[in-house]
C-alpha cells in the first residue's frame, strides 16, 4: 500500500465495510491535528502501523489516504456500550476506500484494551494512539503495556492527548473536563499534564524521544490572544495555552509489570500489573 505521498487533508467520505462515513464534521474539526501526525509519523520513519482506538475511523482514513504508511491493524472497541468491562478479544476483518481510490485490509481487534493484555498477529513497527488516552477510565497503563507488548525493542510509539495543564479561558469559572456525552468513549475522562504522562509512558518501557506541545486547533475571536500567548517560548505559557500533548517514544525493554503506580493513579496495591509497593 506504500506508495507516493498523497497529500490532501481534506477528506469528505469514506467507506468502512461497504458503509459510507462522512467525514466532514469530525474530520473538519481535527484536520490539522490529523495533518501533524501524517508528518510526525513520517519524521518517525514509520511504516506498519498499529491504531489504538480507530473508530470514528477518520484518523485511519487519513493514514491510508496518504499512501505514506500501512495500517496493518487496528483497536477498537465495537461493543461500546461495554467499554468498562473485560469484552474478550474478537479479531474482524476490515476494509476502508478512500474517495481518491486508496484502500487498505487490516483486522480491527474489538477488546477493552485497558482491561487485559493480549496478543496480535501482526508485526507493527508503530503504535499510535492518538487523542485516546484521554478517554480510559480504569487503568491506561494497560494501553501502553500492550504497546510494548506488539512492539519490538527499538519499535515507535506516537501519543497525542490534550493538555491538561491549559485553560483555553482564564477567566471563565467552569469545570475543564467535558460534558456527559451519549457515547462514553467520547468523553474526555482524565487530562493529563505533559509530566503526569511522560512518567505513565516511561514505566512502561518506553524512552522518551520528544515531549512537548502542539498547537493544531484554529482560534477564533478572543481566544486568538490565547494562541499568540502559546507562541512566547516561556514553559509557563506553553503548559497553559498549547491545546495538546505529544509525546514520541521508543519501547527500551519488554515489560509487563509496572515498577511502582504512575503519578496519576491513587496509592492502591490492588492495581494489575504493578509490582506490590513495599511494605503492603
């Protein structure tokens, strides 16, 4: 599927199994984010590639569109409204054509993939998981266990997540997480900060390549001050108005037990696949 770059961001419908998807709202909305990953993942010198949570499916539209990479497998929970249960594993078959004539087979793996490890078939150079961490409400670091698990040592791993040091408004009294949705994997359930992540990561197995900011949402009227406020090379500034979190990692060591709970987590010795703090 790798072939000459194809590089139009603006991809109104797509098919997934024979099903049009239509792409404008969703897609119009994260475009350039979606564009910084294609370039990230290109810098990354990636090439087979495993998508953590595919649908909506946009994001995967786009890195087949783009004929840069294959997207050898995907992760993705179908049974949604399960999502906070152990689901089993259930591997289906998927295909997905672009309006350009692009296509791409690759098996969608349906499974809670903060829930269990498991193992793939596939053989992918790259884990991506982009704007998902955001959405797991039990353990994430199961996520980047699984990473490492399909990863070989020296594999790649791309994570994007909105920062959730900024306050896009500081001068509006409201809660920054988001609204109760009617599917819960749209809702943002934890946002982390650059740090809180980059140590989740690094347990893990990964080493850190790059962690920073990414500024890839359009602002309109007043919150346009916001963004130039994000341009001043001060790290205060960066942590409060950059919208969202990049980290780029590579797998160091194959692990399967975490050495101690990530900073984000409570101090509870009942957490799976963490080692017994000492003295519990």
């Amino acid at each position: 599927m790798v072939g000459p770059s194809h590089l139009s961001m603006s991809l109104k419908q797509f098919w997934v199994n024979g099903e049009p998807v239509d792409a404008q709202r969703y897609g119009g909305y994260h475009e350039a984010r979606m564009k910084k990953t294609i370039e990230t993942l290109d810098a990354m010198g990636a090439h087979k590639i495993m998508e953590l949570g595919g649908h909506p499916w946009v994001m995967t539209a786009h890195l087949v569109d783009s004929g840069r990479f294959e997207v050898c497998a995907t992760v993705s929970a179908e049974e949604v409204t399960k999502w906070a249960d152990d689901i089993g594993v259930t591997p289906h078959r998927y295909h997905l054509k672009t309006e350009s004539g692009r296509a791409a087979h690759f098996t969608n793996y349906s499974a809670n993939v903060e829930r269990r490890l498991f193992d793939i078939e596939e053989r992918p150079d790259t884990v991506l998981a982009c704007e998902i961490v955001e959405h797991l409400i039990r353990a994430p670091h199961v996520m980047f266990l699984n990473a490492n698990r399909w990863l070989p040592v020296g594999g790649k791993l791309l994570v994007t997540t909105p920062n959730g040091a900024q306050f896009s408004n500081p001068f509006r009294r409201r809660s920054p997480t988001s609204g109760y949705r009617c599917y819960l994997y749209e809702r943002h359930e934890y946002l982390f900060t650059l740090d809180e992540l980059v140590d989740l990561v690094g347990l893990c197995g990964f080493r850190i390549r790059e962690a920073g900011y990414w500024d890839v949402y359009e602002r309109n009227g007043p919150s346009a001050f916001y963004g130039l406020m994000a341009k001043i090379p001060i790290g205060y500034l960066r942590d409060k108005f950059q919208k969202t979190i990049s980290i780029v990692a590579e797998k160091s060591a194959n692990v399967t037990e975490l050495p101690r709970t990530p900073r984000v987590y409570t101090a509870n010795p009942d957490w799976e696949y963490v080692a017994p703090s000492v003295g519990t």
